[in-house]
RNA sequence: GGACGUUUAGCUCAGCUGGUAGAGCAUUCGCUUGACGUGCGAAGGGUCAGCGGUUCGAGUCCGUUAACGUCCACCA
C-alpha cells in the first residue's frame, strides 16, 4: 500500500476516482432486506433543464449526510435520485431553440416536436445528473426515475383515472389563470403578485329609466366590453332602491341587471362593482350566483376578440386607451386616479396573467386537503422545524379545486377521449377504440398535458413501484425524510401529502426537514437575472466538493437562509487540509504492521482524548438525531482542529520517540478512525481517501460503523486532570506571550501545587508544550524574582529575573485577584441567596460551590505570592 | 389586511430542554515549534434591538414596540 500523501491536500486527484470506486462497487446501491430497518430519502428531482445551482448543492448535501449517516449506522439506506420533465419550462425551452430555426410548433406538429424534445431530454437530461455525482451524492444510481419513464407514467394515468371514476376529477367551464405568453393555464400556486402604479378609472354608467347614473370604479376599464351586471352591497342604503333596475352599459349600448351581492365592499371606491364574469375571479363568482351571462372578449393571446366590435385586434393595452378616449369623449368618466394597485404575474416569464374563462380539467380539492390535515395535526407527518406546518395548513385550509390542464404537449397528455358522434367522455387506463355508448371509433384523444406537479406529487411512490404493489414499496415506502426549500411547501410537499394519503393510504414521509435558500454575501437572493449566483461547479473545481458540503452544513439551521460566502469556503478548504496533514503526521510516524485496537493500558493523555471522541460520538449522533446538522459540524470541527490537532498530537510527539510509540501509534489511529467515521457524512471523499491510506479493517469507510458511545471509554475524572495541566500549559504561555519572551527561550518552572501527582505526569507536556527546561516541584529552590502565574490548581513561577519588573508584577497580581475576587463575590452572592439554594436543581447549586472554591484557592495562592513578593 | 422569520464581537453566523455568551473571518502581537504558514501560540473586541413581565436566575420563556426580510390574501 502506497503510505505517501502529498503535503497539502488536492480534491481534483482525489473525488472522481473515489466517487467511481464507490459507484462501481456498488456501495450506494439498496437492496430489500427484512434484517435490517429501511431508511428511504426520495430526492426531489431537479428539471431536466437545469444546471446545478447553490440550492441543489445544499438540498443534496444535507440529503446526502443524512444518508450516508443512517447507512453507516446500520439502515438499509435507499435514496432514489430522478428527474422532472417540467413541462412548461421545458417545452419553453425547446420552442426558444425552434425559434432560431425559424421553426414553431405549429410547423411541426404534436409528433414532431414530442420528438425533438426527447432528444433534447436525452441530450441534456443527464447533465444535472452527472453533476448530483461531483457533490458526491451516494444515490443509488440503478433506481434513476424520470417523471415521464413507464412506471411513473403508469402511476399518473392510473391516478387520472381513478380520480375521474371516484368523481374528484372534472372538466369544466371554470375561470382560470391564463398566461398569453405560455399560452396555457396555470394554478394558482404558479401565479406571483406584484405591486404596480395603476389607475383607479371612475366610470358612469346611465340608468336605463334615464333617471341619473350610477358611479363606479374600476382598474381595467377595457373589461367593460364584458360586463353583463353592476352589482352593490345588499345592505348598502345609496342604492337599496336601484337593485333590480337596470343601466346602460357605455359604447355598448345594451341593458345590464343591477344586482345585490355580498361581495362587494361599500367603503371602497363608490361601493359600485362592474362584474365581468369572464375576466375577473370574483366577478365570476358573482356571476354563478346570479346566473349572469359570461362573455369573454379577449383572444388566448392578448388581444380583442370579435366581440369586442370595433376594437377587434388591439392589444388589451391598446383597448384599454381607446376605450377610455372614446367614454372620456362621450362623457362617461368621472376621474382617474392613480393607485398601486397587485398584478398577478406568470412564475415563468412574468407576464401578465389574464384571468380567463376556459374549458379545463380540474381535481377537487376539498375531500382530499382533510386527511392531508390530519396526518400533520396528529404527527404521522412532522415538520422540521415545526413552525412550518403554518404554511402548510394555511394552504391546505384556503384550497380551491387545482387546475390541472395545461395547454402545452411536453408532458402526461390526458388520458380522456372524446367521441366526435355521440359526444361521449371516455377516460380510460387502456387506450380506447372504440365509443363505448354509440360504437363508432371517431375517437379524439384531449389535446392537453397534466400540470408537471401532477407527477411529482406522486414522486415518493410512483418511483418505488406504485401502483404495482412492489416488494420495493413495501419495504421502503413510506420514506422518512423529505428534504426541500421552504419555497415549495405548497407546490409540492402539500400535493404529495394528500396524494400519498388518498393513493396509498399513507403518508408518503415521516420527516419533512425543510431548509432555507443560500444567498449571496450581500443577502440577495441568487438569480439568473442578478448575474450573482454562484456555480458549485465551479467552487468543487477551486476547493472540492467536501468544503463546498462542509460550508453548506456549517452553521446552516434547518428553515434558516444562509449567505454565500467565499471565507466560509475557504476556511473549510482549510479544515480539509487540517486532517489530510494530521493523517500525514500518523503515516509518517507508523512503523510495520499496527494493531487496529486500543492498548492495554492507556495513559492520561490517551484516556482524555479517548473519551472526548467517545462524548463527541453521542452527541453528533444526538445532533443528526434532532437534524441539527449545523451544531454536529461544529462539534466535529471544534474536536478535530482543538483537541485532537493542538492538543492530541502535540502531546504525542515526545511520546512517539520513546518506548511507548507503538501504544501512542494505536490511540492515533484509533481515534483518527472515529474522527474519520462521524465526519464521513459531511466529508466523504477526504475522508475515505485517509481512511484507505492508514491501516483500517473493510472495503470502505462509506460503509463502516458508525461509532457508537462506549460506556468503557468514558474517563470523566482523567478529561478533568488534563484539564488542570491545560490550563496550566494556556497559562504559562500566556504570560511568556505578554512578556514577549520567544519559544526559543526556555526556562526552569517551579510548581507547587496539590495535584503533584498530575503534574508530574504531565511534565513532559510542560516541558514541551510551555518551553521548560525542568520543572521542579520543590519550594525550596524557589528564588529571587520569579514571574508568578496562578491557576486554580497551581501556583506556577518563572525565573525571569532580567524581564521581571517587580513593581509591575505586583500590579498585576494584585489586579488579577481583584478581579477573580469580583467573580467570587458574584458566585457568593448566588450561594448566599436563600431561594437560590433551595429551588436551583442540585448540580447547579453544586457547580457554584464548586467554583466559589476554585476561586477561592485561586485567591489564596494570588496572595501568597504577592506576600512573597512584598 | 393576516402569518412567519431575523435583530448576539468590525463582518458572516452558532447558541438544543432557562444556569451567567461562542466559532469562522478580520484586527493586533509573537513564532523557520520536525503534520500542516491552507500553519502554531497569544491578545483585544459584546448593557445578546428597545421596554415590560414570569423566575432564585432570561440571549433563551411570555407580552409589547421598532427596523429589516419572507410568505399568504387581493377591495373591483
């Protein structure tokens, strides 16, 4: 075996050979086995149109810890990797590519471009997938799904169809949110407000008795051409007399009904509503209850249709100014104002969306949104962090039935088919041929896609087998954990929920750990049109993978944003560095073969660091347990830099050139073992990479044990030992750094103290750690002028008599024991506090005393060298 | 209009079930210390946004105010 490492510690050589080691081997790859717990992660799939960015780079790396930390604990870890088809981005995509060609897809046809866009899903589909594998995720790459592959094609049509056939699934003439850009419908999810300056038009419509007019308001004026009422408050006393009147609509010329509605709000504008019912949600609404008639006068793209007379043609802008010249012109308009008014956007390309009556397939919501309740309200399904089932019953409380028709041939075509004869609605889990009600075969097959969240809603199934009943989906499904973004609670999570719960009959995850977004370093949000987002490509390509993860997990608290910022990168590059040289430092000092155990006998040094790796081991473990990721970083980063790198091997190194090497090599190893086992989930490649360089038992550490606390290793009383020769080692350097007295500088140490014991066997640490030539534990070779350090356990000097000042000394002293004094007073004053005593829980009472003491002989010895000195 | 989040060292952020504040970076000083200068040793720096309450004790719990941010709603 090659014992070299290079002297710092190169990513590049190291990731792609250990990641295809790893994938060729078959490590990643789950099987169904009744001895062991399945832990399953579904991961959200990213569009196949995407490229990695900082939000997949952090949704996989906290997926990816998860799962290579429950794999080494034991769990029959599955995590199933995919892609969505993302209809309308997709096809966005293809027809923009088109365009270049001077193609549309009317020229092509639906054949033709369901082809291209194949190949183009073939051409592009795998390059979010190749570059999952750079992060280092341990998928299991041979269960890949596609939204659109056969089975999960299978499971939405066979959920299609059994919606329809229970009912929850119909098609009808509902006033949707239609972009004229996309062409299509899209769900109210999909729909962004935005807050625009607008106009507030104050309109006069004439009553039809010729009595007067009536005033109203309204933001879109061009509408007007539709209007088929004017409604007020029921209640409202102005107009109470004119209901069931009637007025004459301006330009039009035609009588509308003057209605009663509760709907409108008497304080705002006149407390008189225009109702269009084909262009405004509301106004539809209206419109049912009133069996009001709906005239749509809009084109699907944007413009005057025939019904709007002679404003055929114009663009809704358009309209909307020839209108108002032509009702300024004829007197009709009171006065315009302006106001900001809430424009609702296309998430794609954000235009405008027109609310719009059309003919669409929609599943009823109101059924399915309550078990989906329940499951979260009874814990079967828990948010992390909790505050997130907010969102989630909001949404689900305020559903309105999901339009699920888009106008768009990338994605699941609709399996409904209608029959040209008859008039017959056919849907079917088989093609069908022929009508089922008049016999003839003039079958049509609905032009239109499902919403691309209709599959996904299905993901965490749908990619196990369902709705076959799969060895598979017994045993891995329900999943545990869900991983995702606070921003597609709605999107998706919630559509999942009621999915898995109405199709499976259970929920389709126990977990839902939710994470924030990652921002730039001035707190932006990353975006295409900022220029400001950060390619993790890139960042793996300068730092590699395991510091880009390393800063992902660090500090990141689930729900939380976080900032992008290049130190934090660099400082975990440097953390990897850290280890690589600390392994460094074990091969080199190795020698032959070495038993994988601890010694026999260990001494102090090797019992403080051997139960600090033992604590670390649980409270990591408890750490991943709550998903508190960021605080298991932390804890792994504070044991690996401070305890084992400064402390750890420091204290080896005299160890290393004496008799008790090998026992020294053996601790090494053994804790750098479990140092490389808890960090493995947040540092796979280096880790593995060490891991197979120094001796080791298995194939691989990806799937070792996790460690595990060991009750044998715990050594309370030898942590607190060391602890005293610690601070006594910070306090010695301390001072010679104050008295800027060089390394090179080595003195005598004259100690006395009541640990002698310990501190005899910690000289050699002294010596070495807090430059002493001897230290010498007899208070009768103590004198002249000596530097005096003081700790709780031990009173320290240093006979520097050229530096020492001792007027200065004295001061200082004397300073340092007023303030030890103050602390005193504080912990006294707590002890002597009655209530204090009697309602504090015990070991705090006990602490406090303890530390009144240690304060206390702290003073005693700052005394007894300030007498000695006076 | 409603809901939620944030406010802690110069900067970016941790701080779990209340026990008397931490890290990284930055700053200052000192180091050719036999793994590492991507390093080592040391130092300075915080009335934990304000106010009130609960408690023996509050950065942590409750109420309230402010600033910033996010989401939802959408009165035409």
């Amino acid at each position: 075996m090659d014992r070299e490492l290079a002297k710092s510690y190169d990513p590049r050589e190291v990731e792609d050979r250990i990641y295809s080691f790893w994938e060729t081997n078959g490590y990643f790859h789950a099987n169904v086995n009744p001895d062991k717990k399945p832990y399953t992660i579904v991961m959200p799939p990213p569009n196949i149109t995407g490229q990695l960015h900082m939000g997949h780079a952090l949704d996989n790396t906290l997926q990816d810890i998860l799962i290579r930390w429950r794999r080494m604990q034991g769990y029959e870890a599955l995590w199933v990797p995919g892609t969505d088809h993302a209809s309308i981005a997709t096809e966005a995509k293809i027809v923009e590519a088109m365009k270049k060609e001077g193609l549309t897809k009317d020229d092509l046809g639906r054949d033709r471009f369901l082809e291209r866009a194949w190949k183009w899903k073939e051409q592009f589909g795998g390059r979010i997938v190749s570059q999952l594998r750079k992060m280092g995720s341990s998928c299991d790459w041979d269960r890949e799904r596609f939204t659109m592959d056969e089975g999960c094609s299978k499971a939405v049509r066979e959920v299609f169809v059994k919606l329809y056939e229970e009912g929850k699934i119909y098609r009808g003439e509902r006033i949707i949110n239609w972009c004229p850009h996309c062409l299509t419908s899209i769900s109210d999810a999909e729909v962004e407000f935005e807050e625009k300056d607008a106009f507030f038009y104050h309109l006069r419509y004439p009553l039809a008795d010729g009595s007067g007019y009536l005033e109203l308001a309204t933001t879109r004026p061009e509408t007007m051409l539709g209007d088929t009422a004017v409604a007020v408050h029921p209640e409202d006393e102005r107009y109470k007399d004119l209901v069931g009147k009637k007025v004459i609509l301006p330009l039009v010329n035609k009588e509308i009904p003057i209605i009663a509605d509760e709907y409108v709000e008497m304080d705002f504008g006149t407390g008189v509503v225009k109702i269009t019912p084909a262009h405004d949600p509301n106004d539809f609404e209206v419109g049912l209850r009133h069996q009001l008639e709906v005239i749509t006068i809009t084109t699907d793209d944007g413009y005057m249709n025939d019904l709007a007379g002679k404003y055929e043609g114009l663009s809704i802008l358009e309209a909307r100014k020839a209108i108002m010249a032509d009702l300024e012109e004829q007197g009709y308009v009171v006065k315009v104002e302006p106001m900001k008014h809430n424009v609702g956007n296309c998430y794609r390309c954000h235009t405008t969306i027109e609310p719009r009556v059309s003919l669409q397939w929609f599943v009823k919501m109101e059924e399915l949104a309550k078990p989906a309740i329940e499951a979260v309200k009874t814990g079967k399904t828990k948010f992390v962090p909790e505050r997130f089932d907010k969102i989630y019953y909001h949404w689900l409380e305020n559903i309105r039935d999901w339009c699920i028709s888009r106008q768009l041939w990338w994605g699941h075509r609709i399996p409904a088919w209608y029959c040209e004869d008859c008039g017959e609605t056919i849907v079917s889990r088989e093609d069908p041929t022929v009508c089922p009600k008049c016999g003839c075969t003039h079958l049509t097959q609905d032009n239109d896609t499902l919403d691309t969240w209709f599959s996904s809603a299905l993901w965490p199934f749908s990619t196990l087998g369902w709705p076959e009943n799969t060895e598979d989906l017994k045993y891995f499904y329900p999943t545990e954990t869900m991983v995702t973004g606070y921003d597609i609670i709605f999107f998706w999570v919630v559509r999942m929920m009621f999915s898995g719960l109405a199709y499976t009959g259970d929920v389709p995850f126990h977990t839902v750990f939710i994470h924030g977004l990652v921002r730039d370093s001035k707190g932006r949000k990353m975006s295409k049109s900022l220029g400001n987002g950060i390619d993790p490509l890139e960042i793996i390509e300068e730092y590699g993978a395991d510091a880009l993860r390393f800063m992902l997990a660090t500090g990141n608290s689930p729900g939380n944003d976080m900032r992008f910022l290049q130190e934090k990168v660099e400082s975990s590059r440097n953390f990897a560095n850290k280890i690589w040289n600390a392994a460094r430092f074990i091969l080199m000092n190795l020698d032959g073969d070495i038993e994988l155990s601890l010694p026999e006998t260990l001494t102090l040094e090797d019992k403080w660091i051997v139960s600090k790796v033992n604590t670390l081991a649980k409270s990591v473990t408890e750490n991943l347990e709550k998903f508190e990721l960021g605080m298991a970083v932390q804890k792994l980063y504070d044991f690996i830099w401070d305890d084992f790198c400064d402390w750890y091997i420091e204290l080896c190194k005299t160890r290393l050139q004496n008799d008790d090497a090998p026992n020294a090599r053996r601790v090494l190893v053994f804790v750098m073992t479990n140092m490389l086992e808890l960090l493995h989930p947040f540092m796979p490649f280096i880790t593995e990479e060490i891991w197979q360089t120094i001796p080791h038992e298995g194939e691989t550490l990806m799937r070792s044990d996790w460690p595990l606390f060991d009750e044998q290793l715990d050594f309370p009383n030898e942590e607190k030992e060391m602890e005293r020769l610690m601070e006594a080692i910070r306090a010695i350097r301390n001072r010679r750094a104050e008295m800027n007295v060089p390394p090179s500088k080595k003195t005598d140490l004259f100690i006395e103290t009541a640990f002698e014991e310990t501190f005899k066997k910690g000289k050699p640490f002294i010596e070495r750690l807090a430059f002493a030539t001897n230290i010498l534990f007899d208070e009768s070779e103590n004198q002249g002028n000596m530097v005096s350090i003081v700790t709780p356990d031990a009173t320290i000097k240093i006979p520097l008599e050229e530096l020492v000042d001792t007027k200065a000394e004295l001061a200082r002293l004397t300073k340092e024991r007023e303030n030890v004094q103050k602390q005193l007073e504080g912990v006294l004053a707590r002890l002597n506090n009655e209530s204090f005593v009697s309602k504090a829980p015990q070991n705090v009472v006990d602490g406090a005393k303890e530390q009144a003491s240690r304060l206390q002989e702290k003073i005693d010895l700052l005394n007894q060298s300030i007498a000695a000195m006076s």
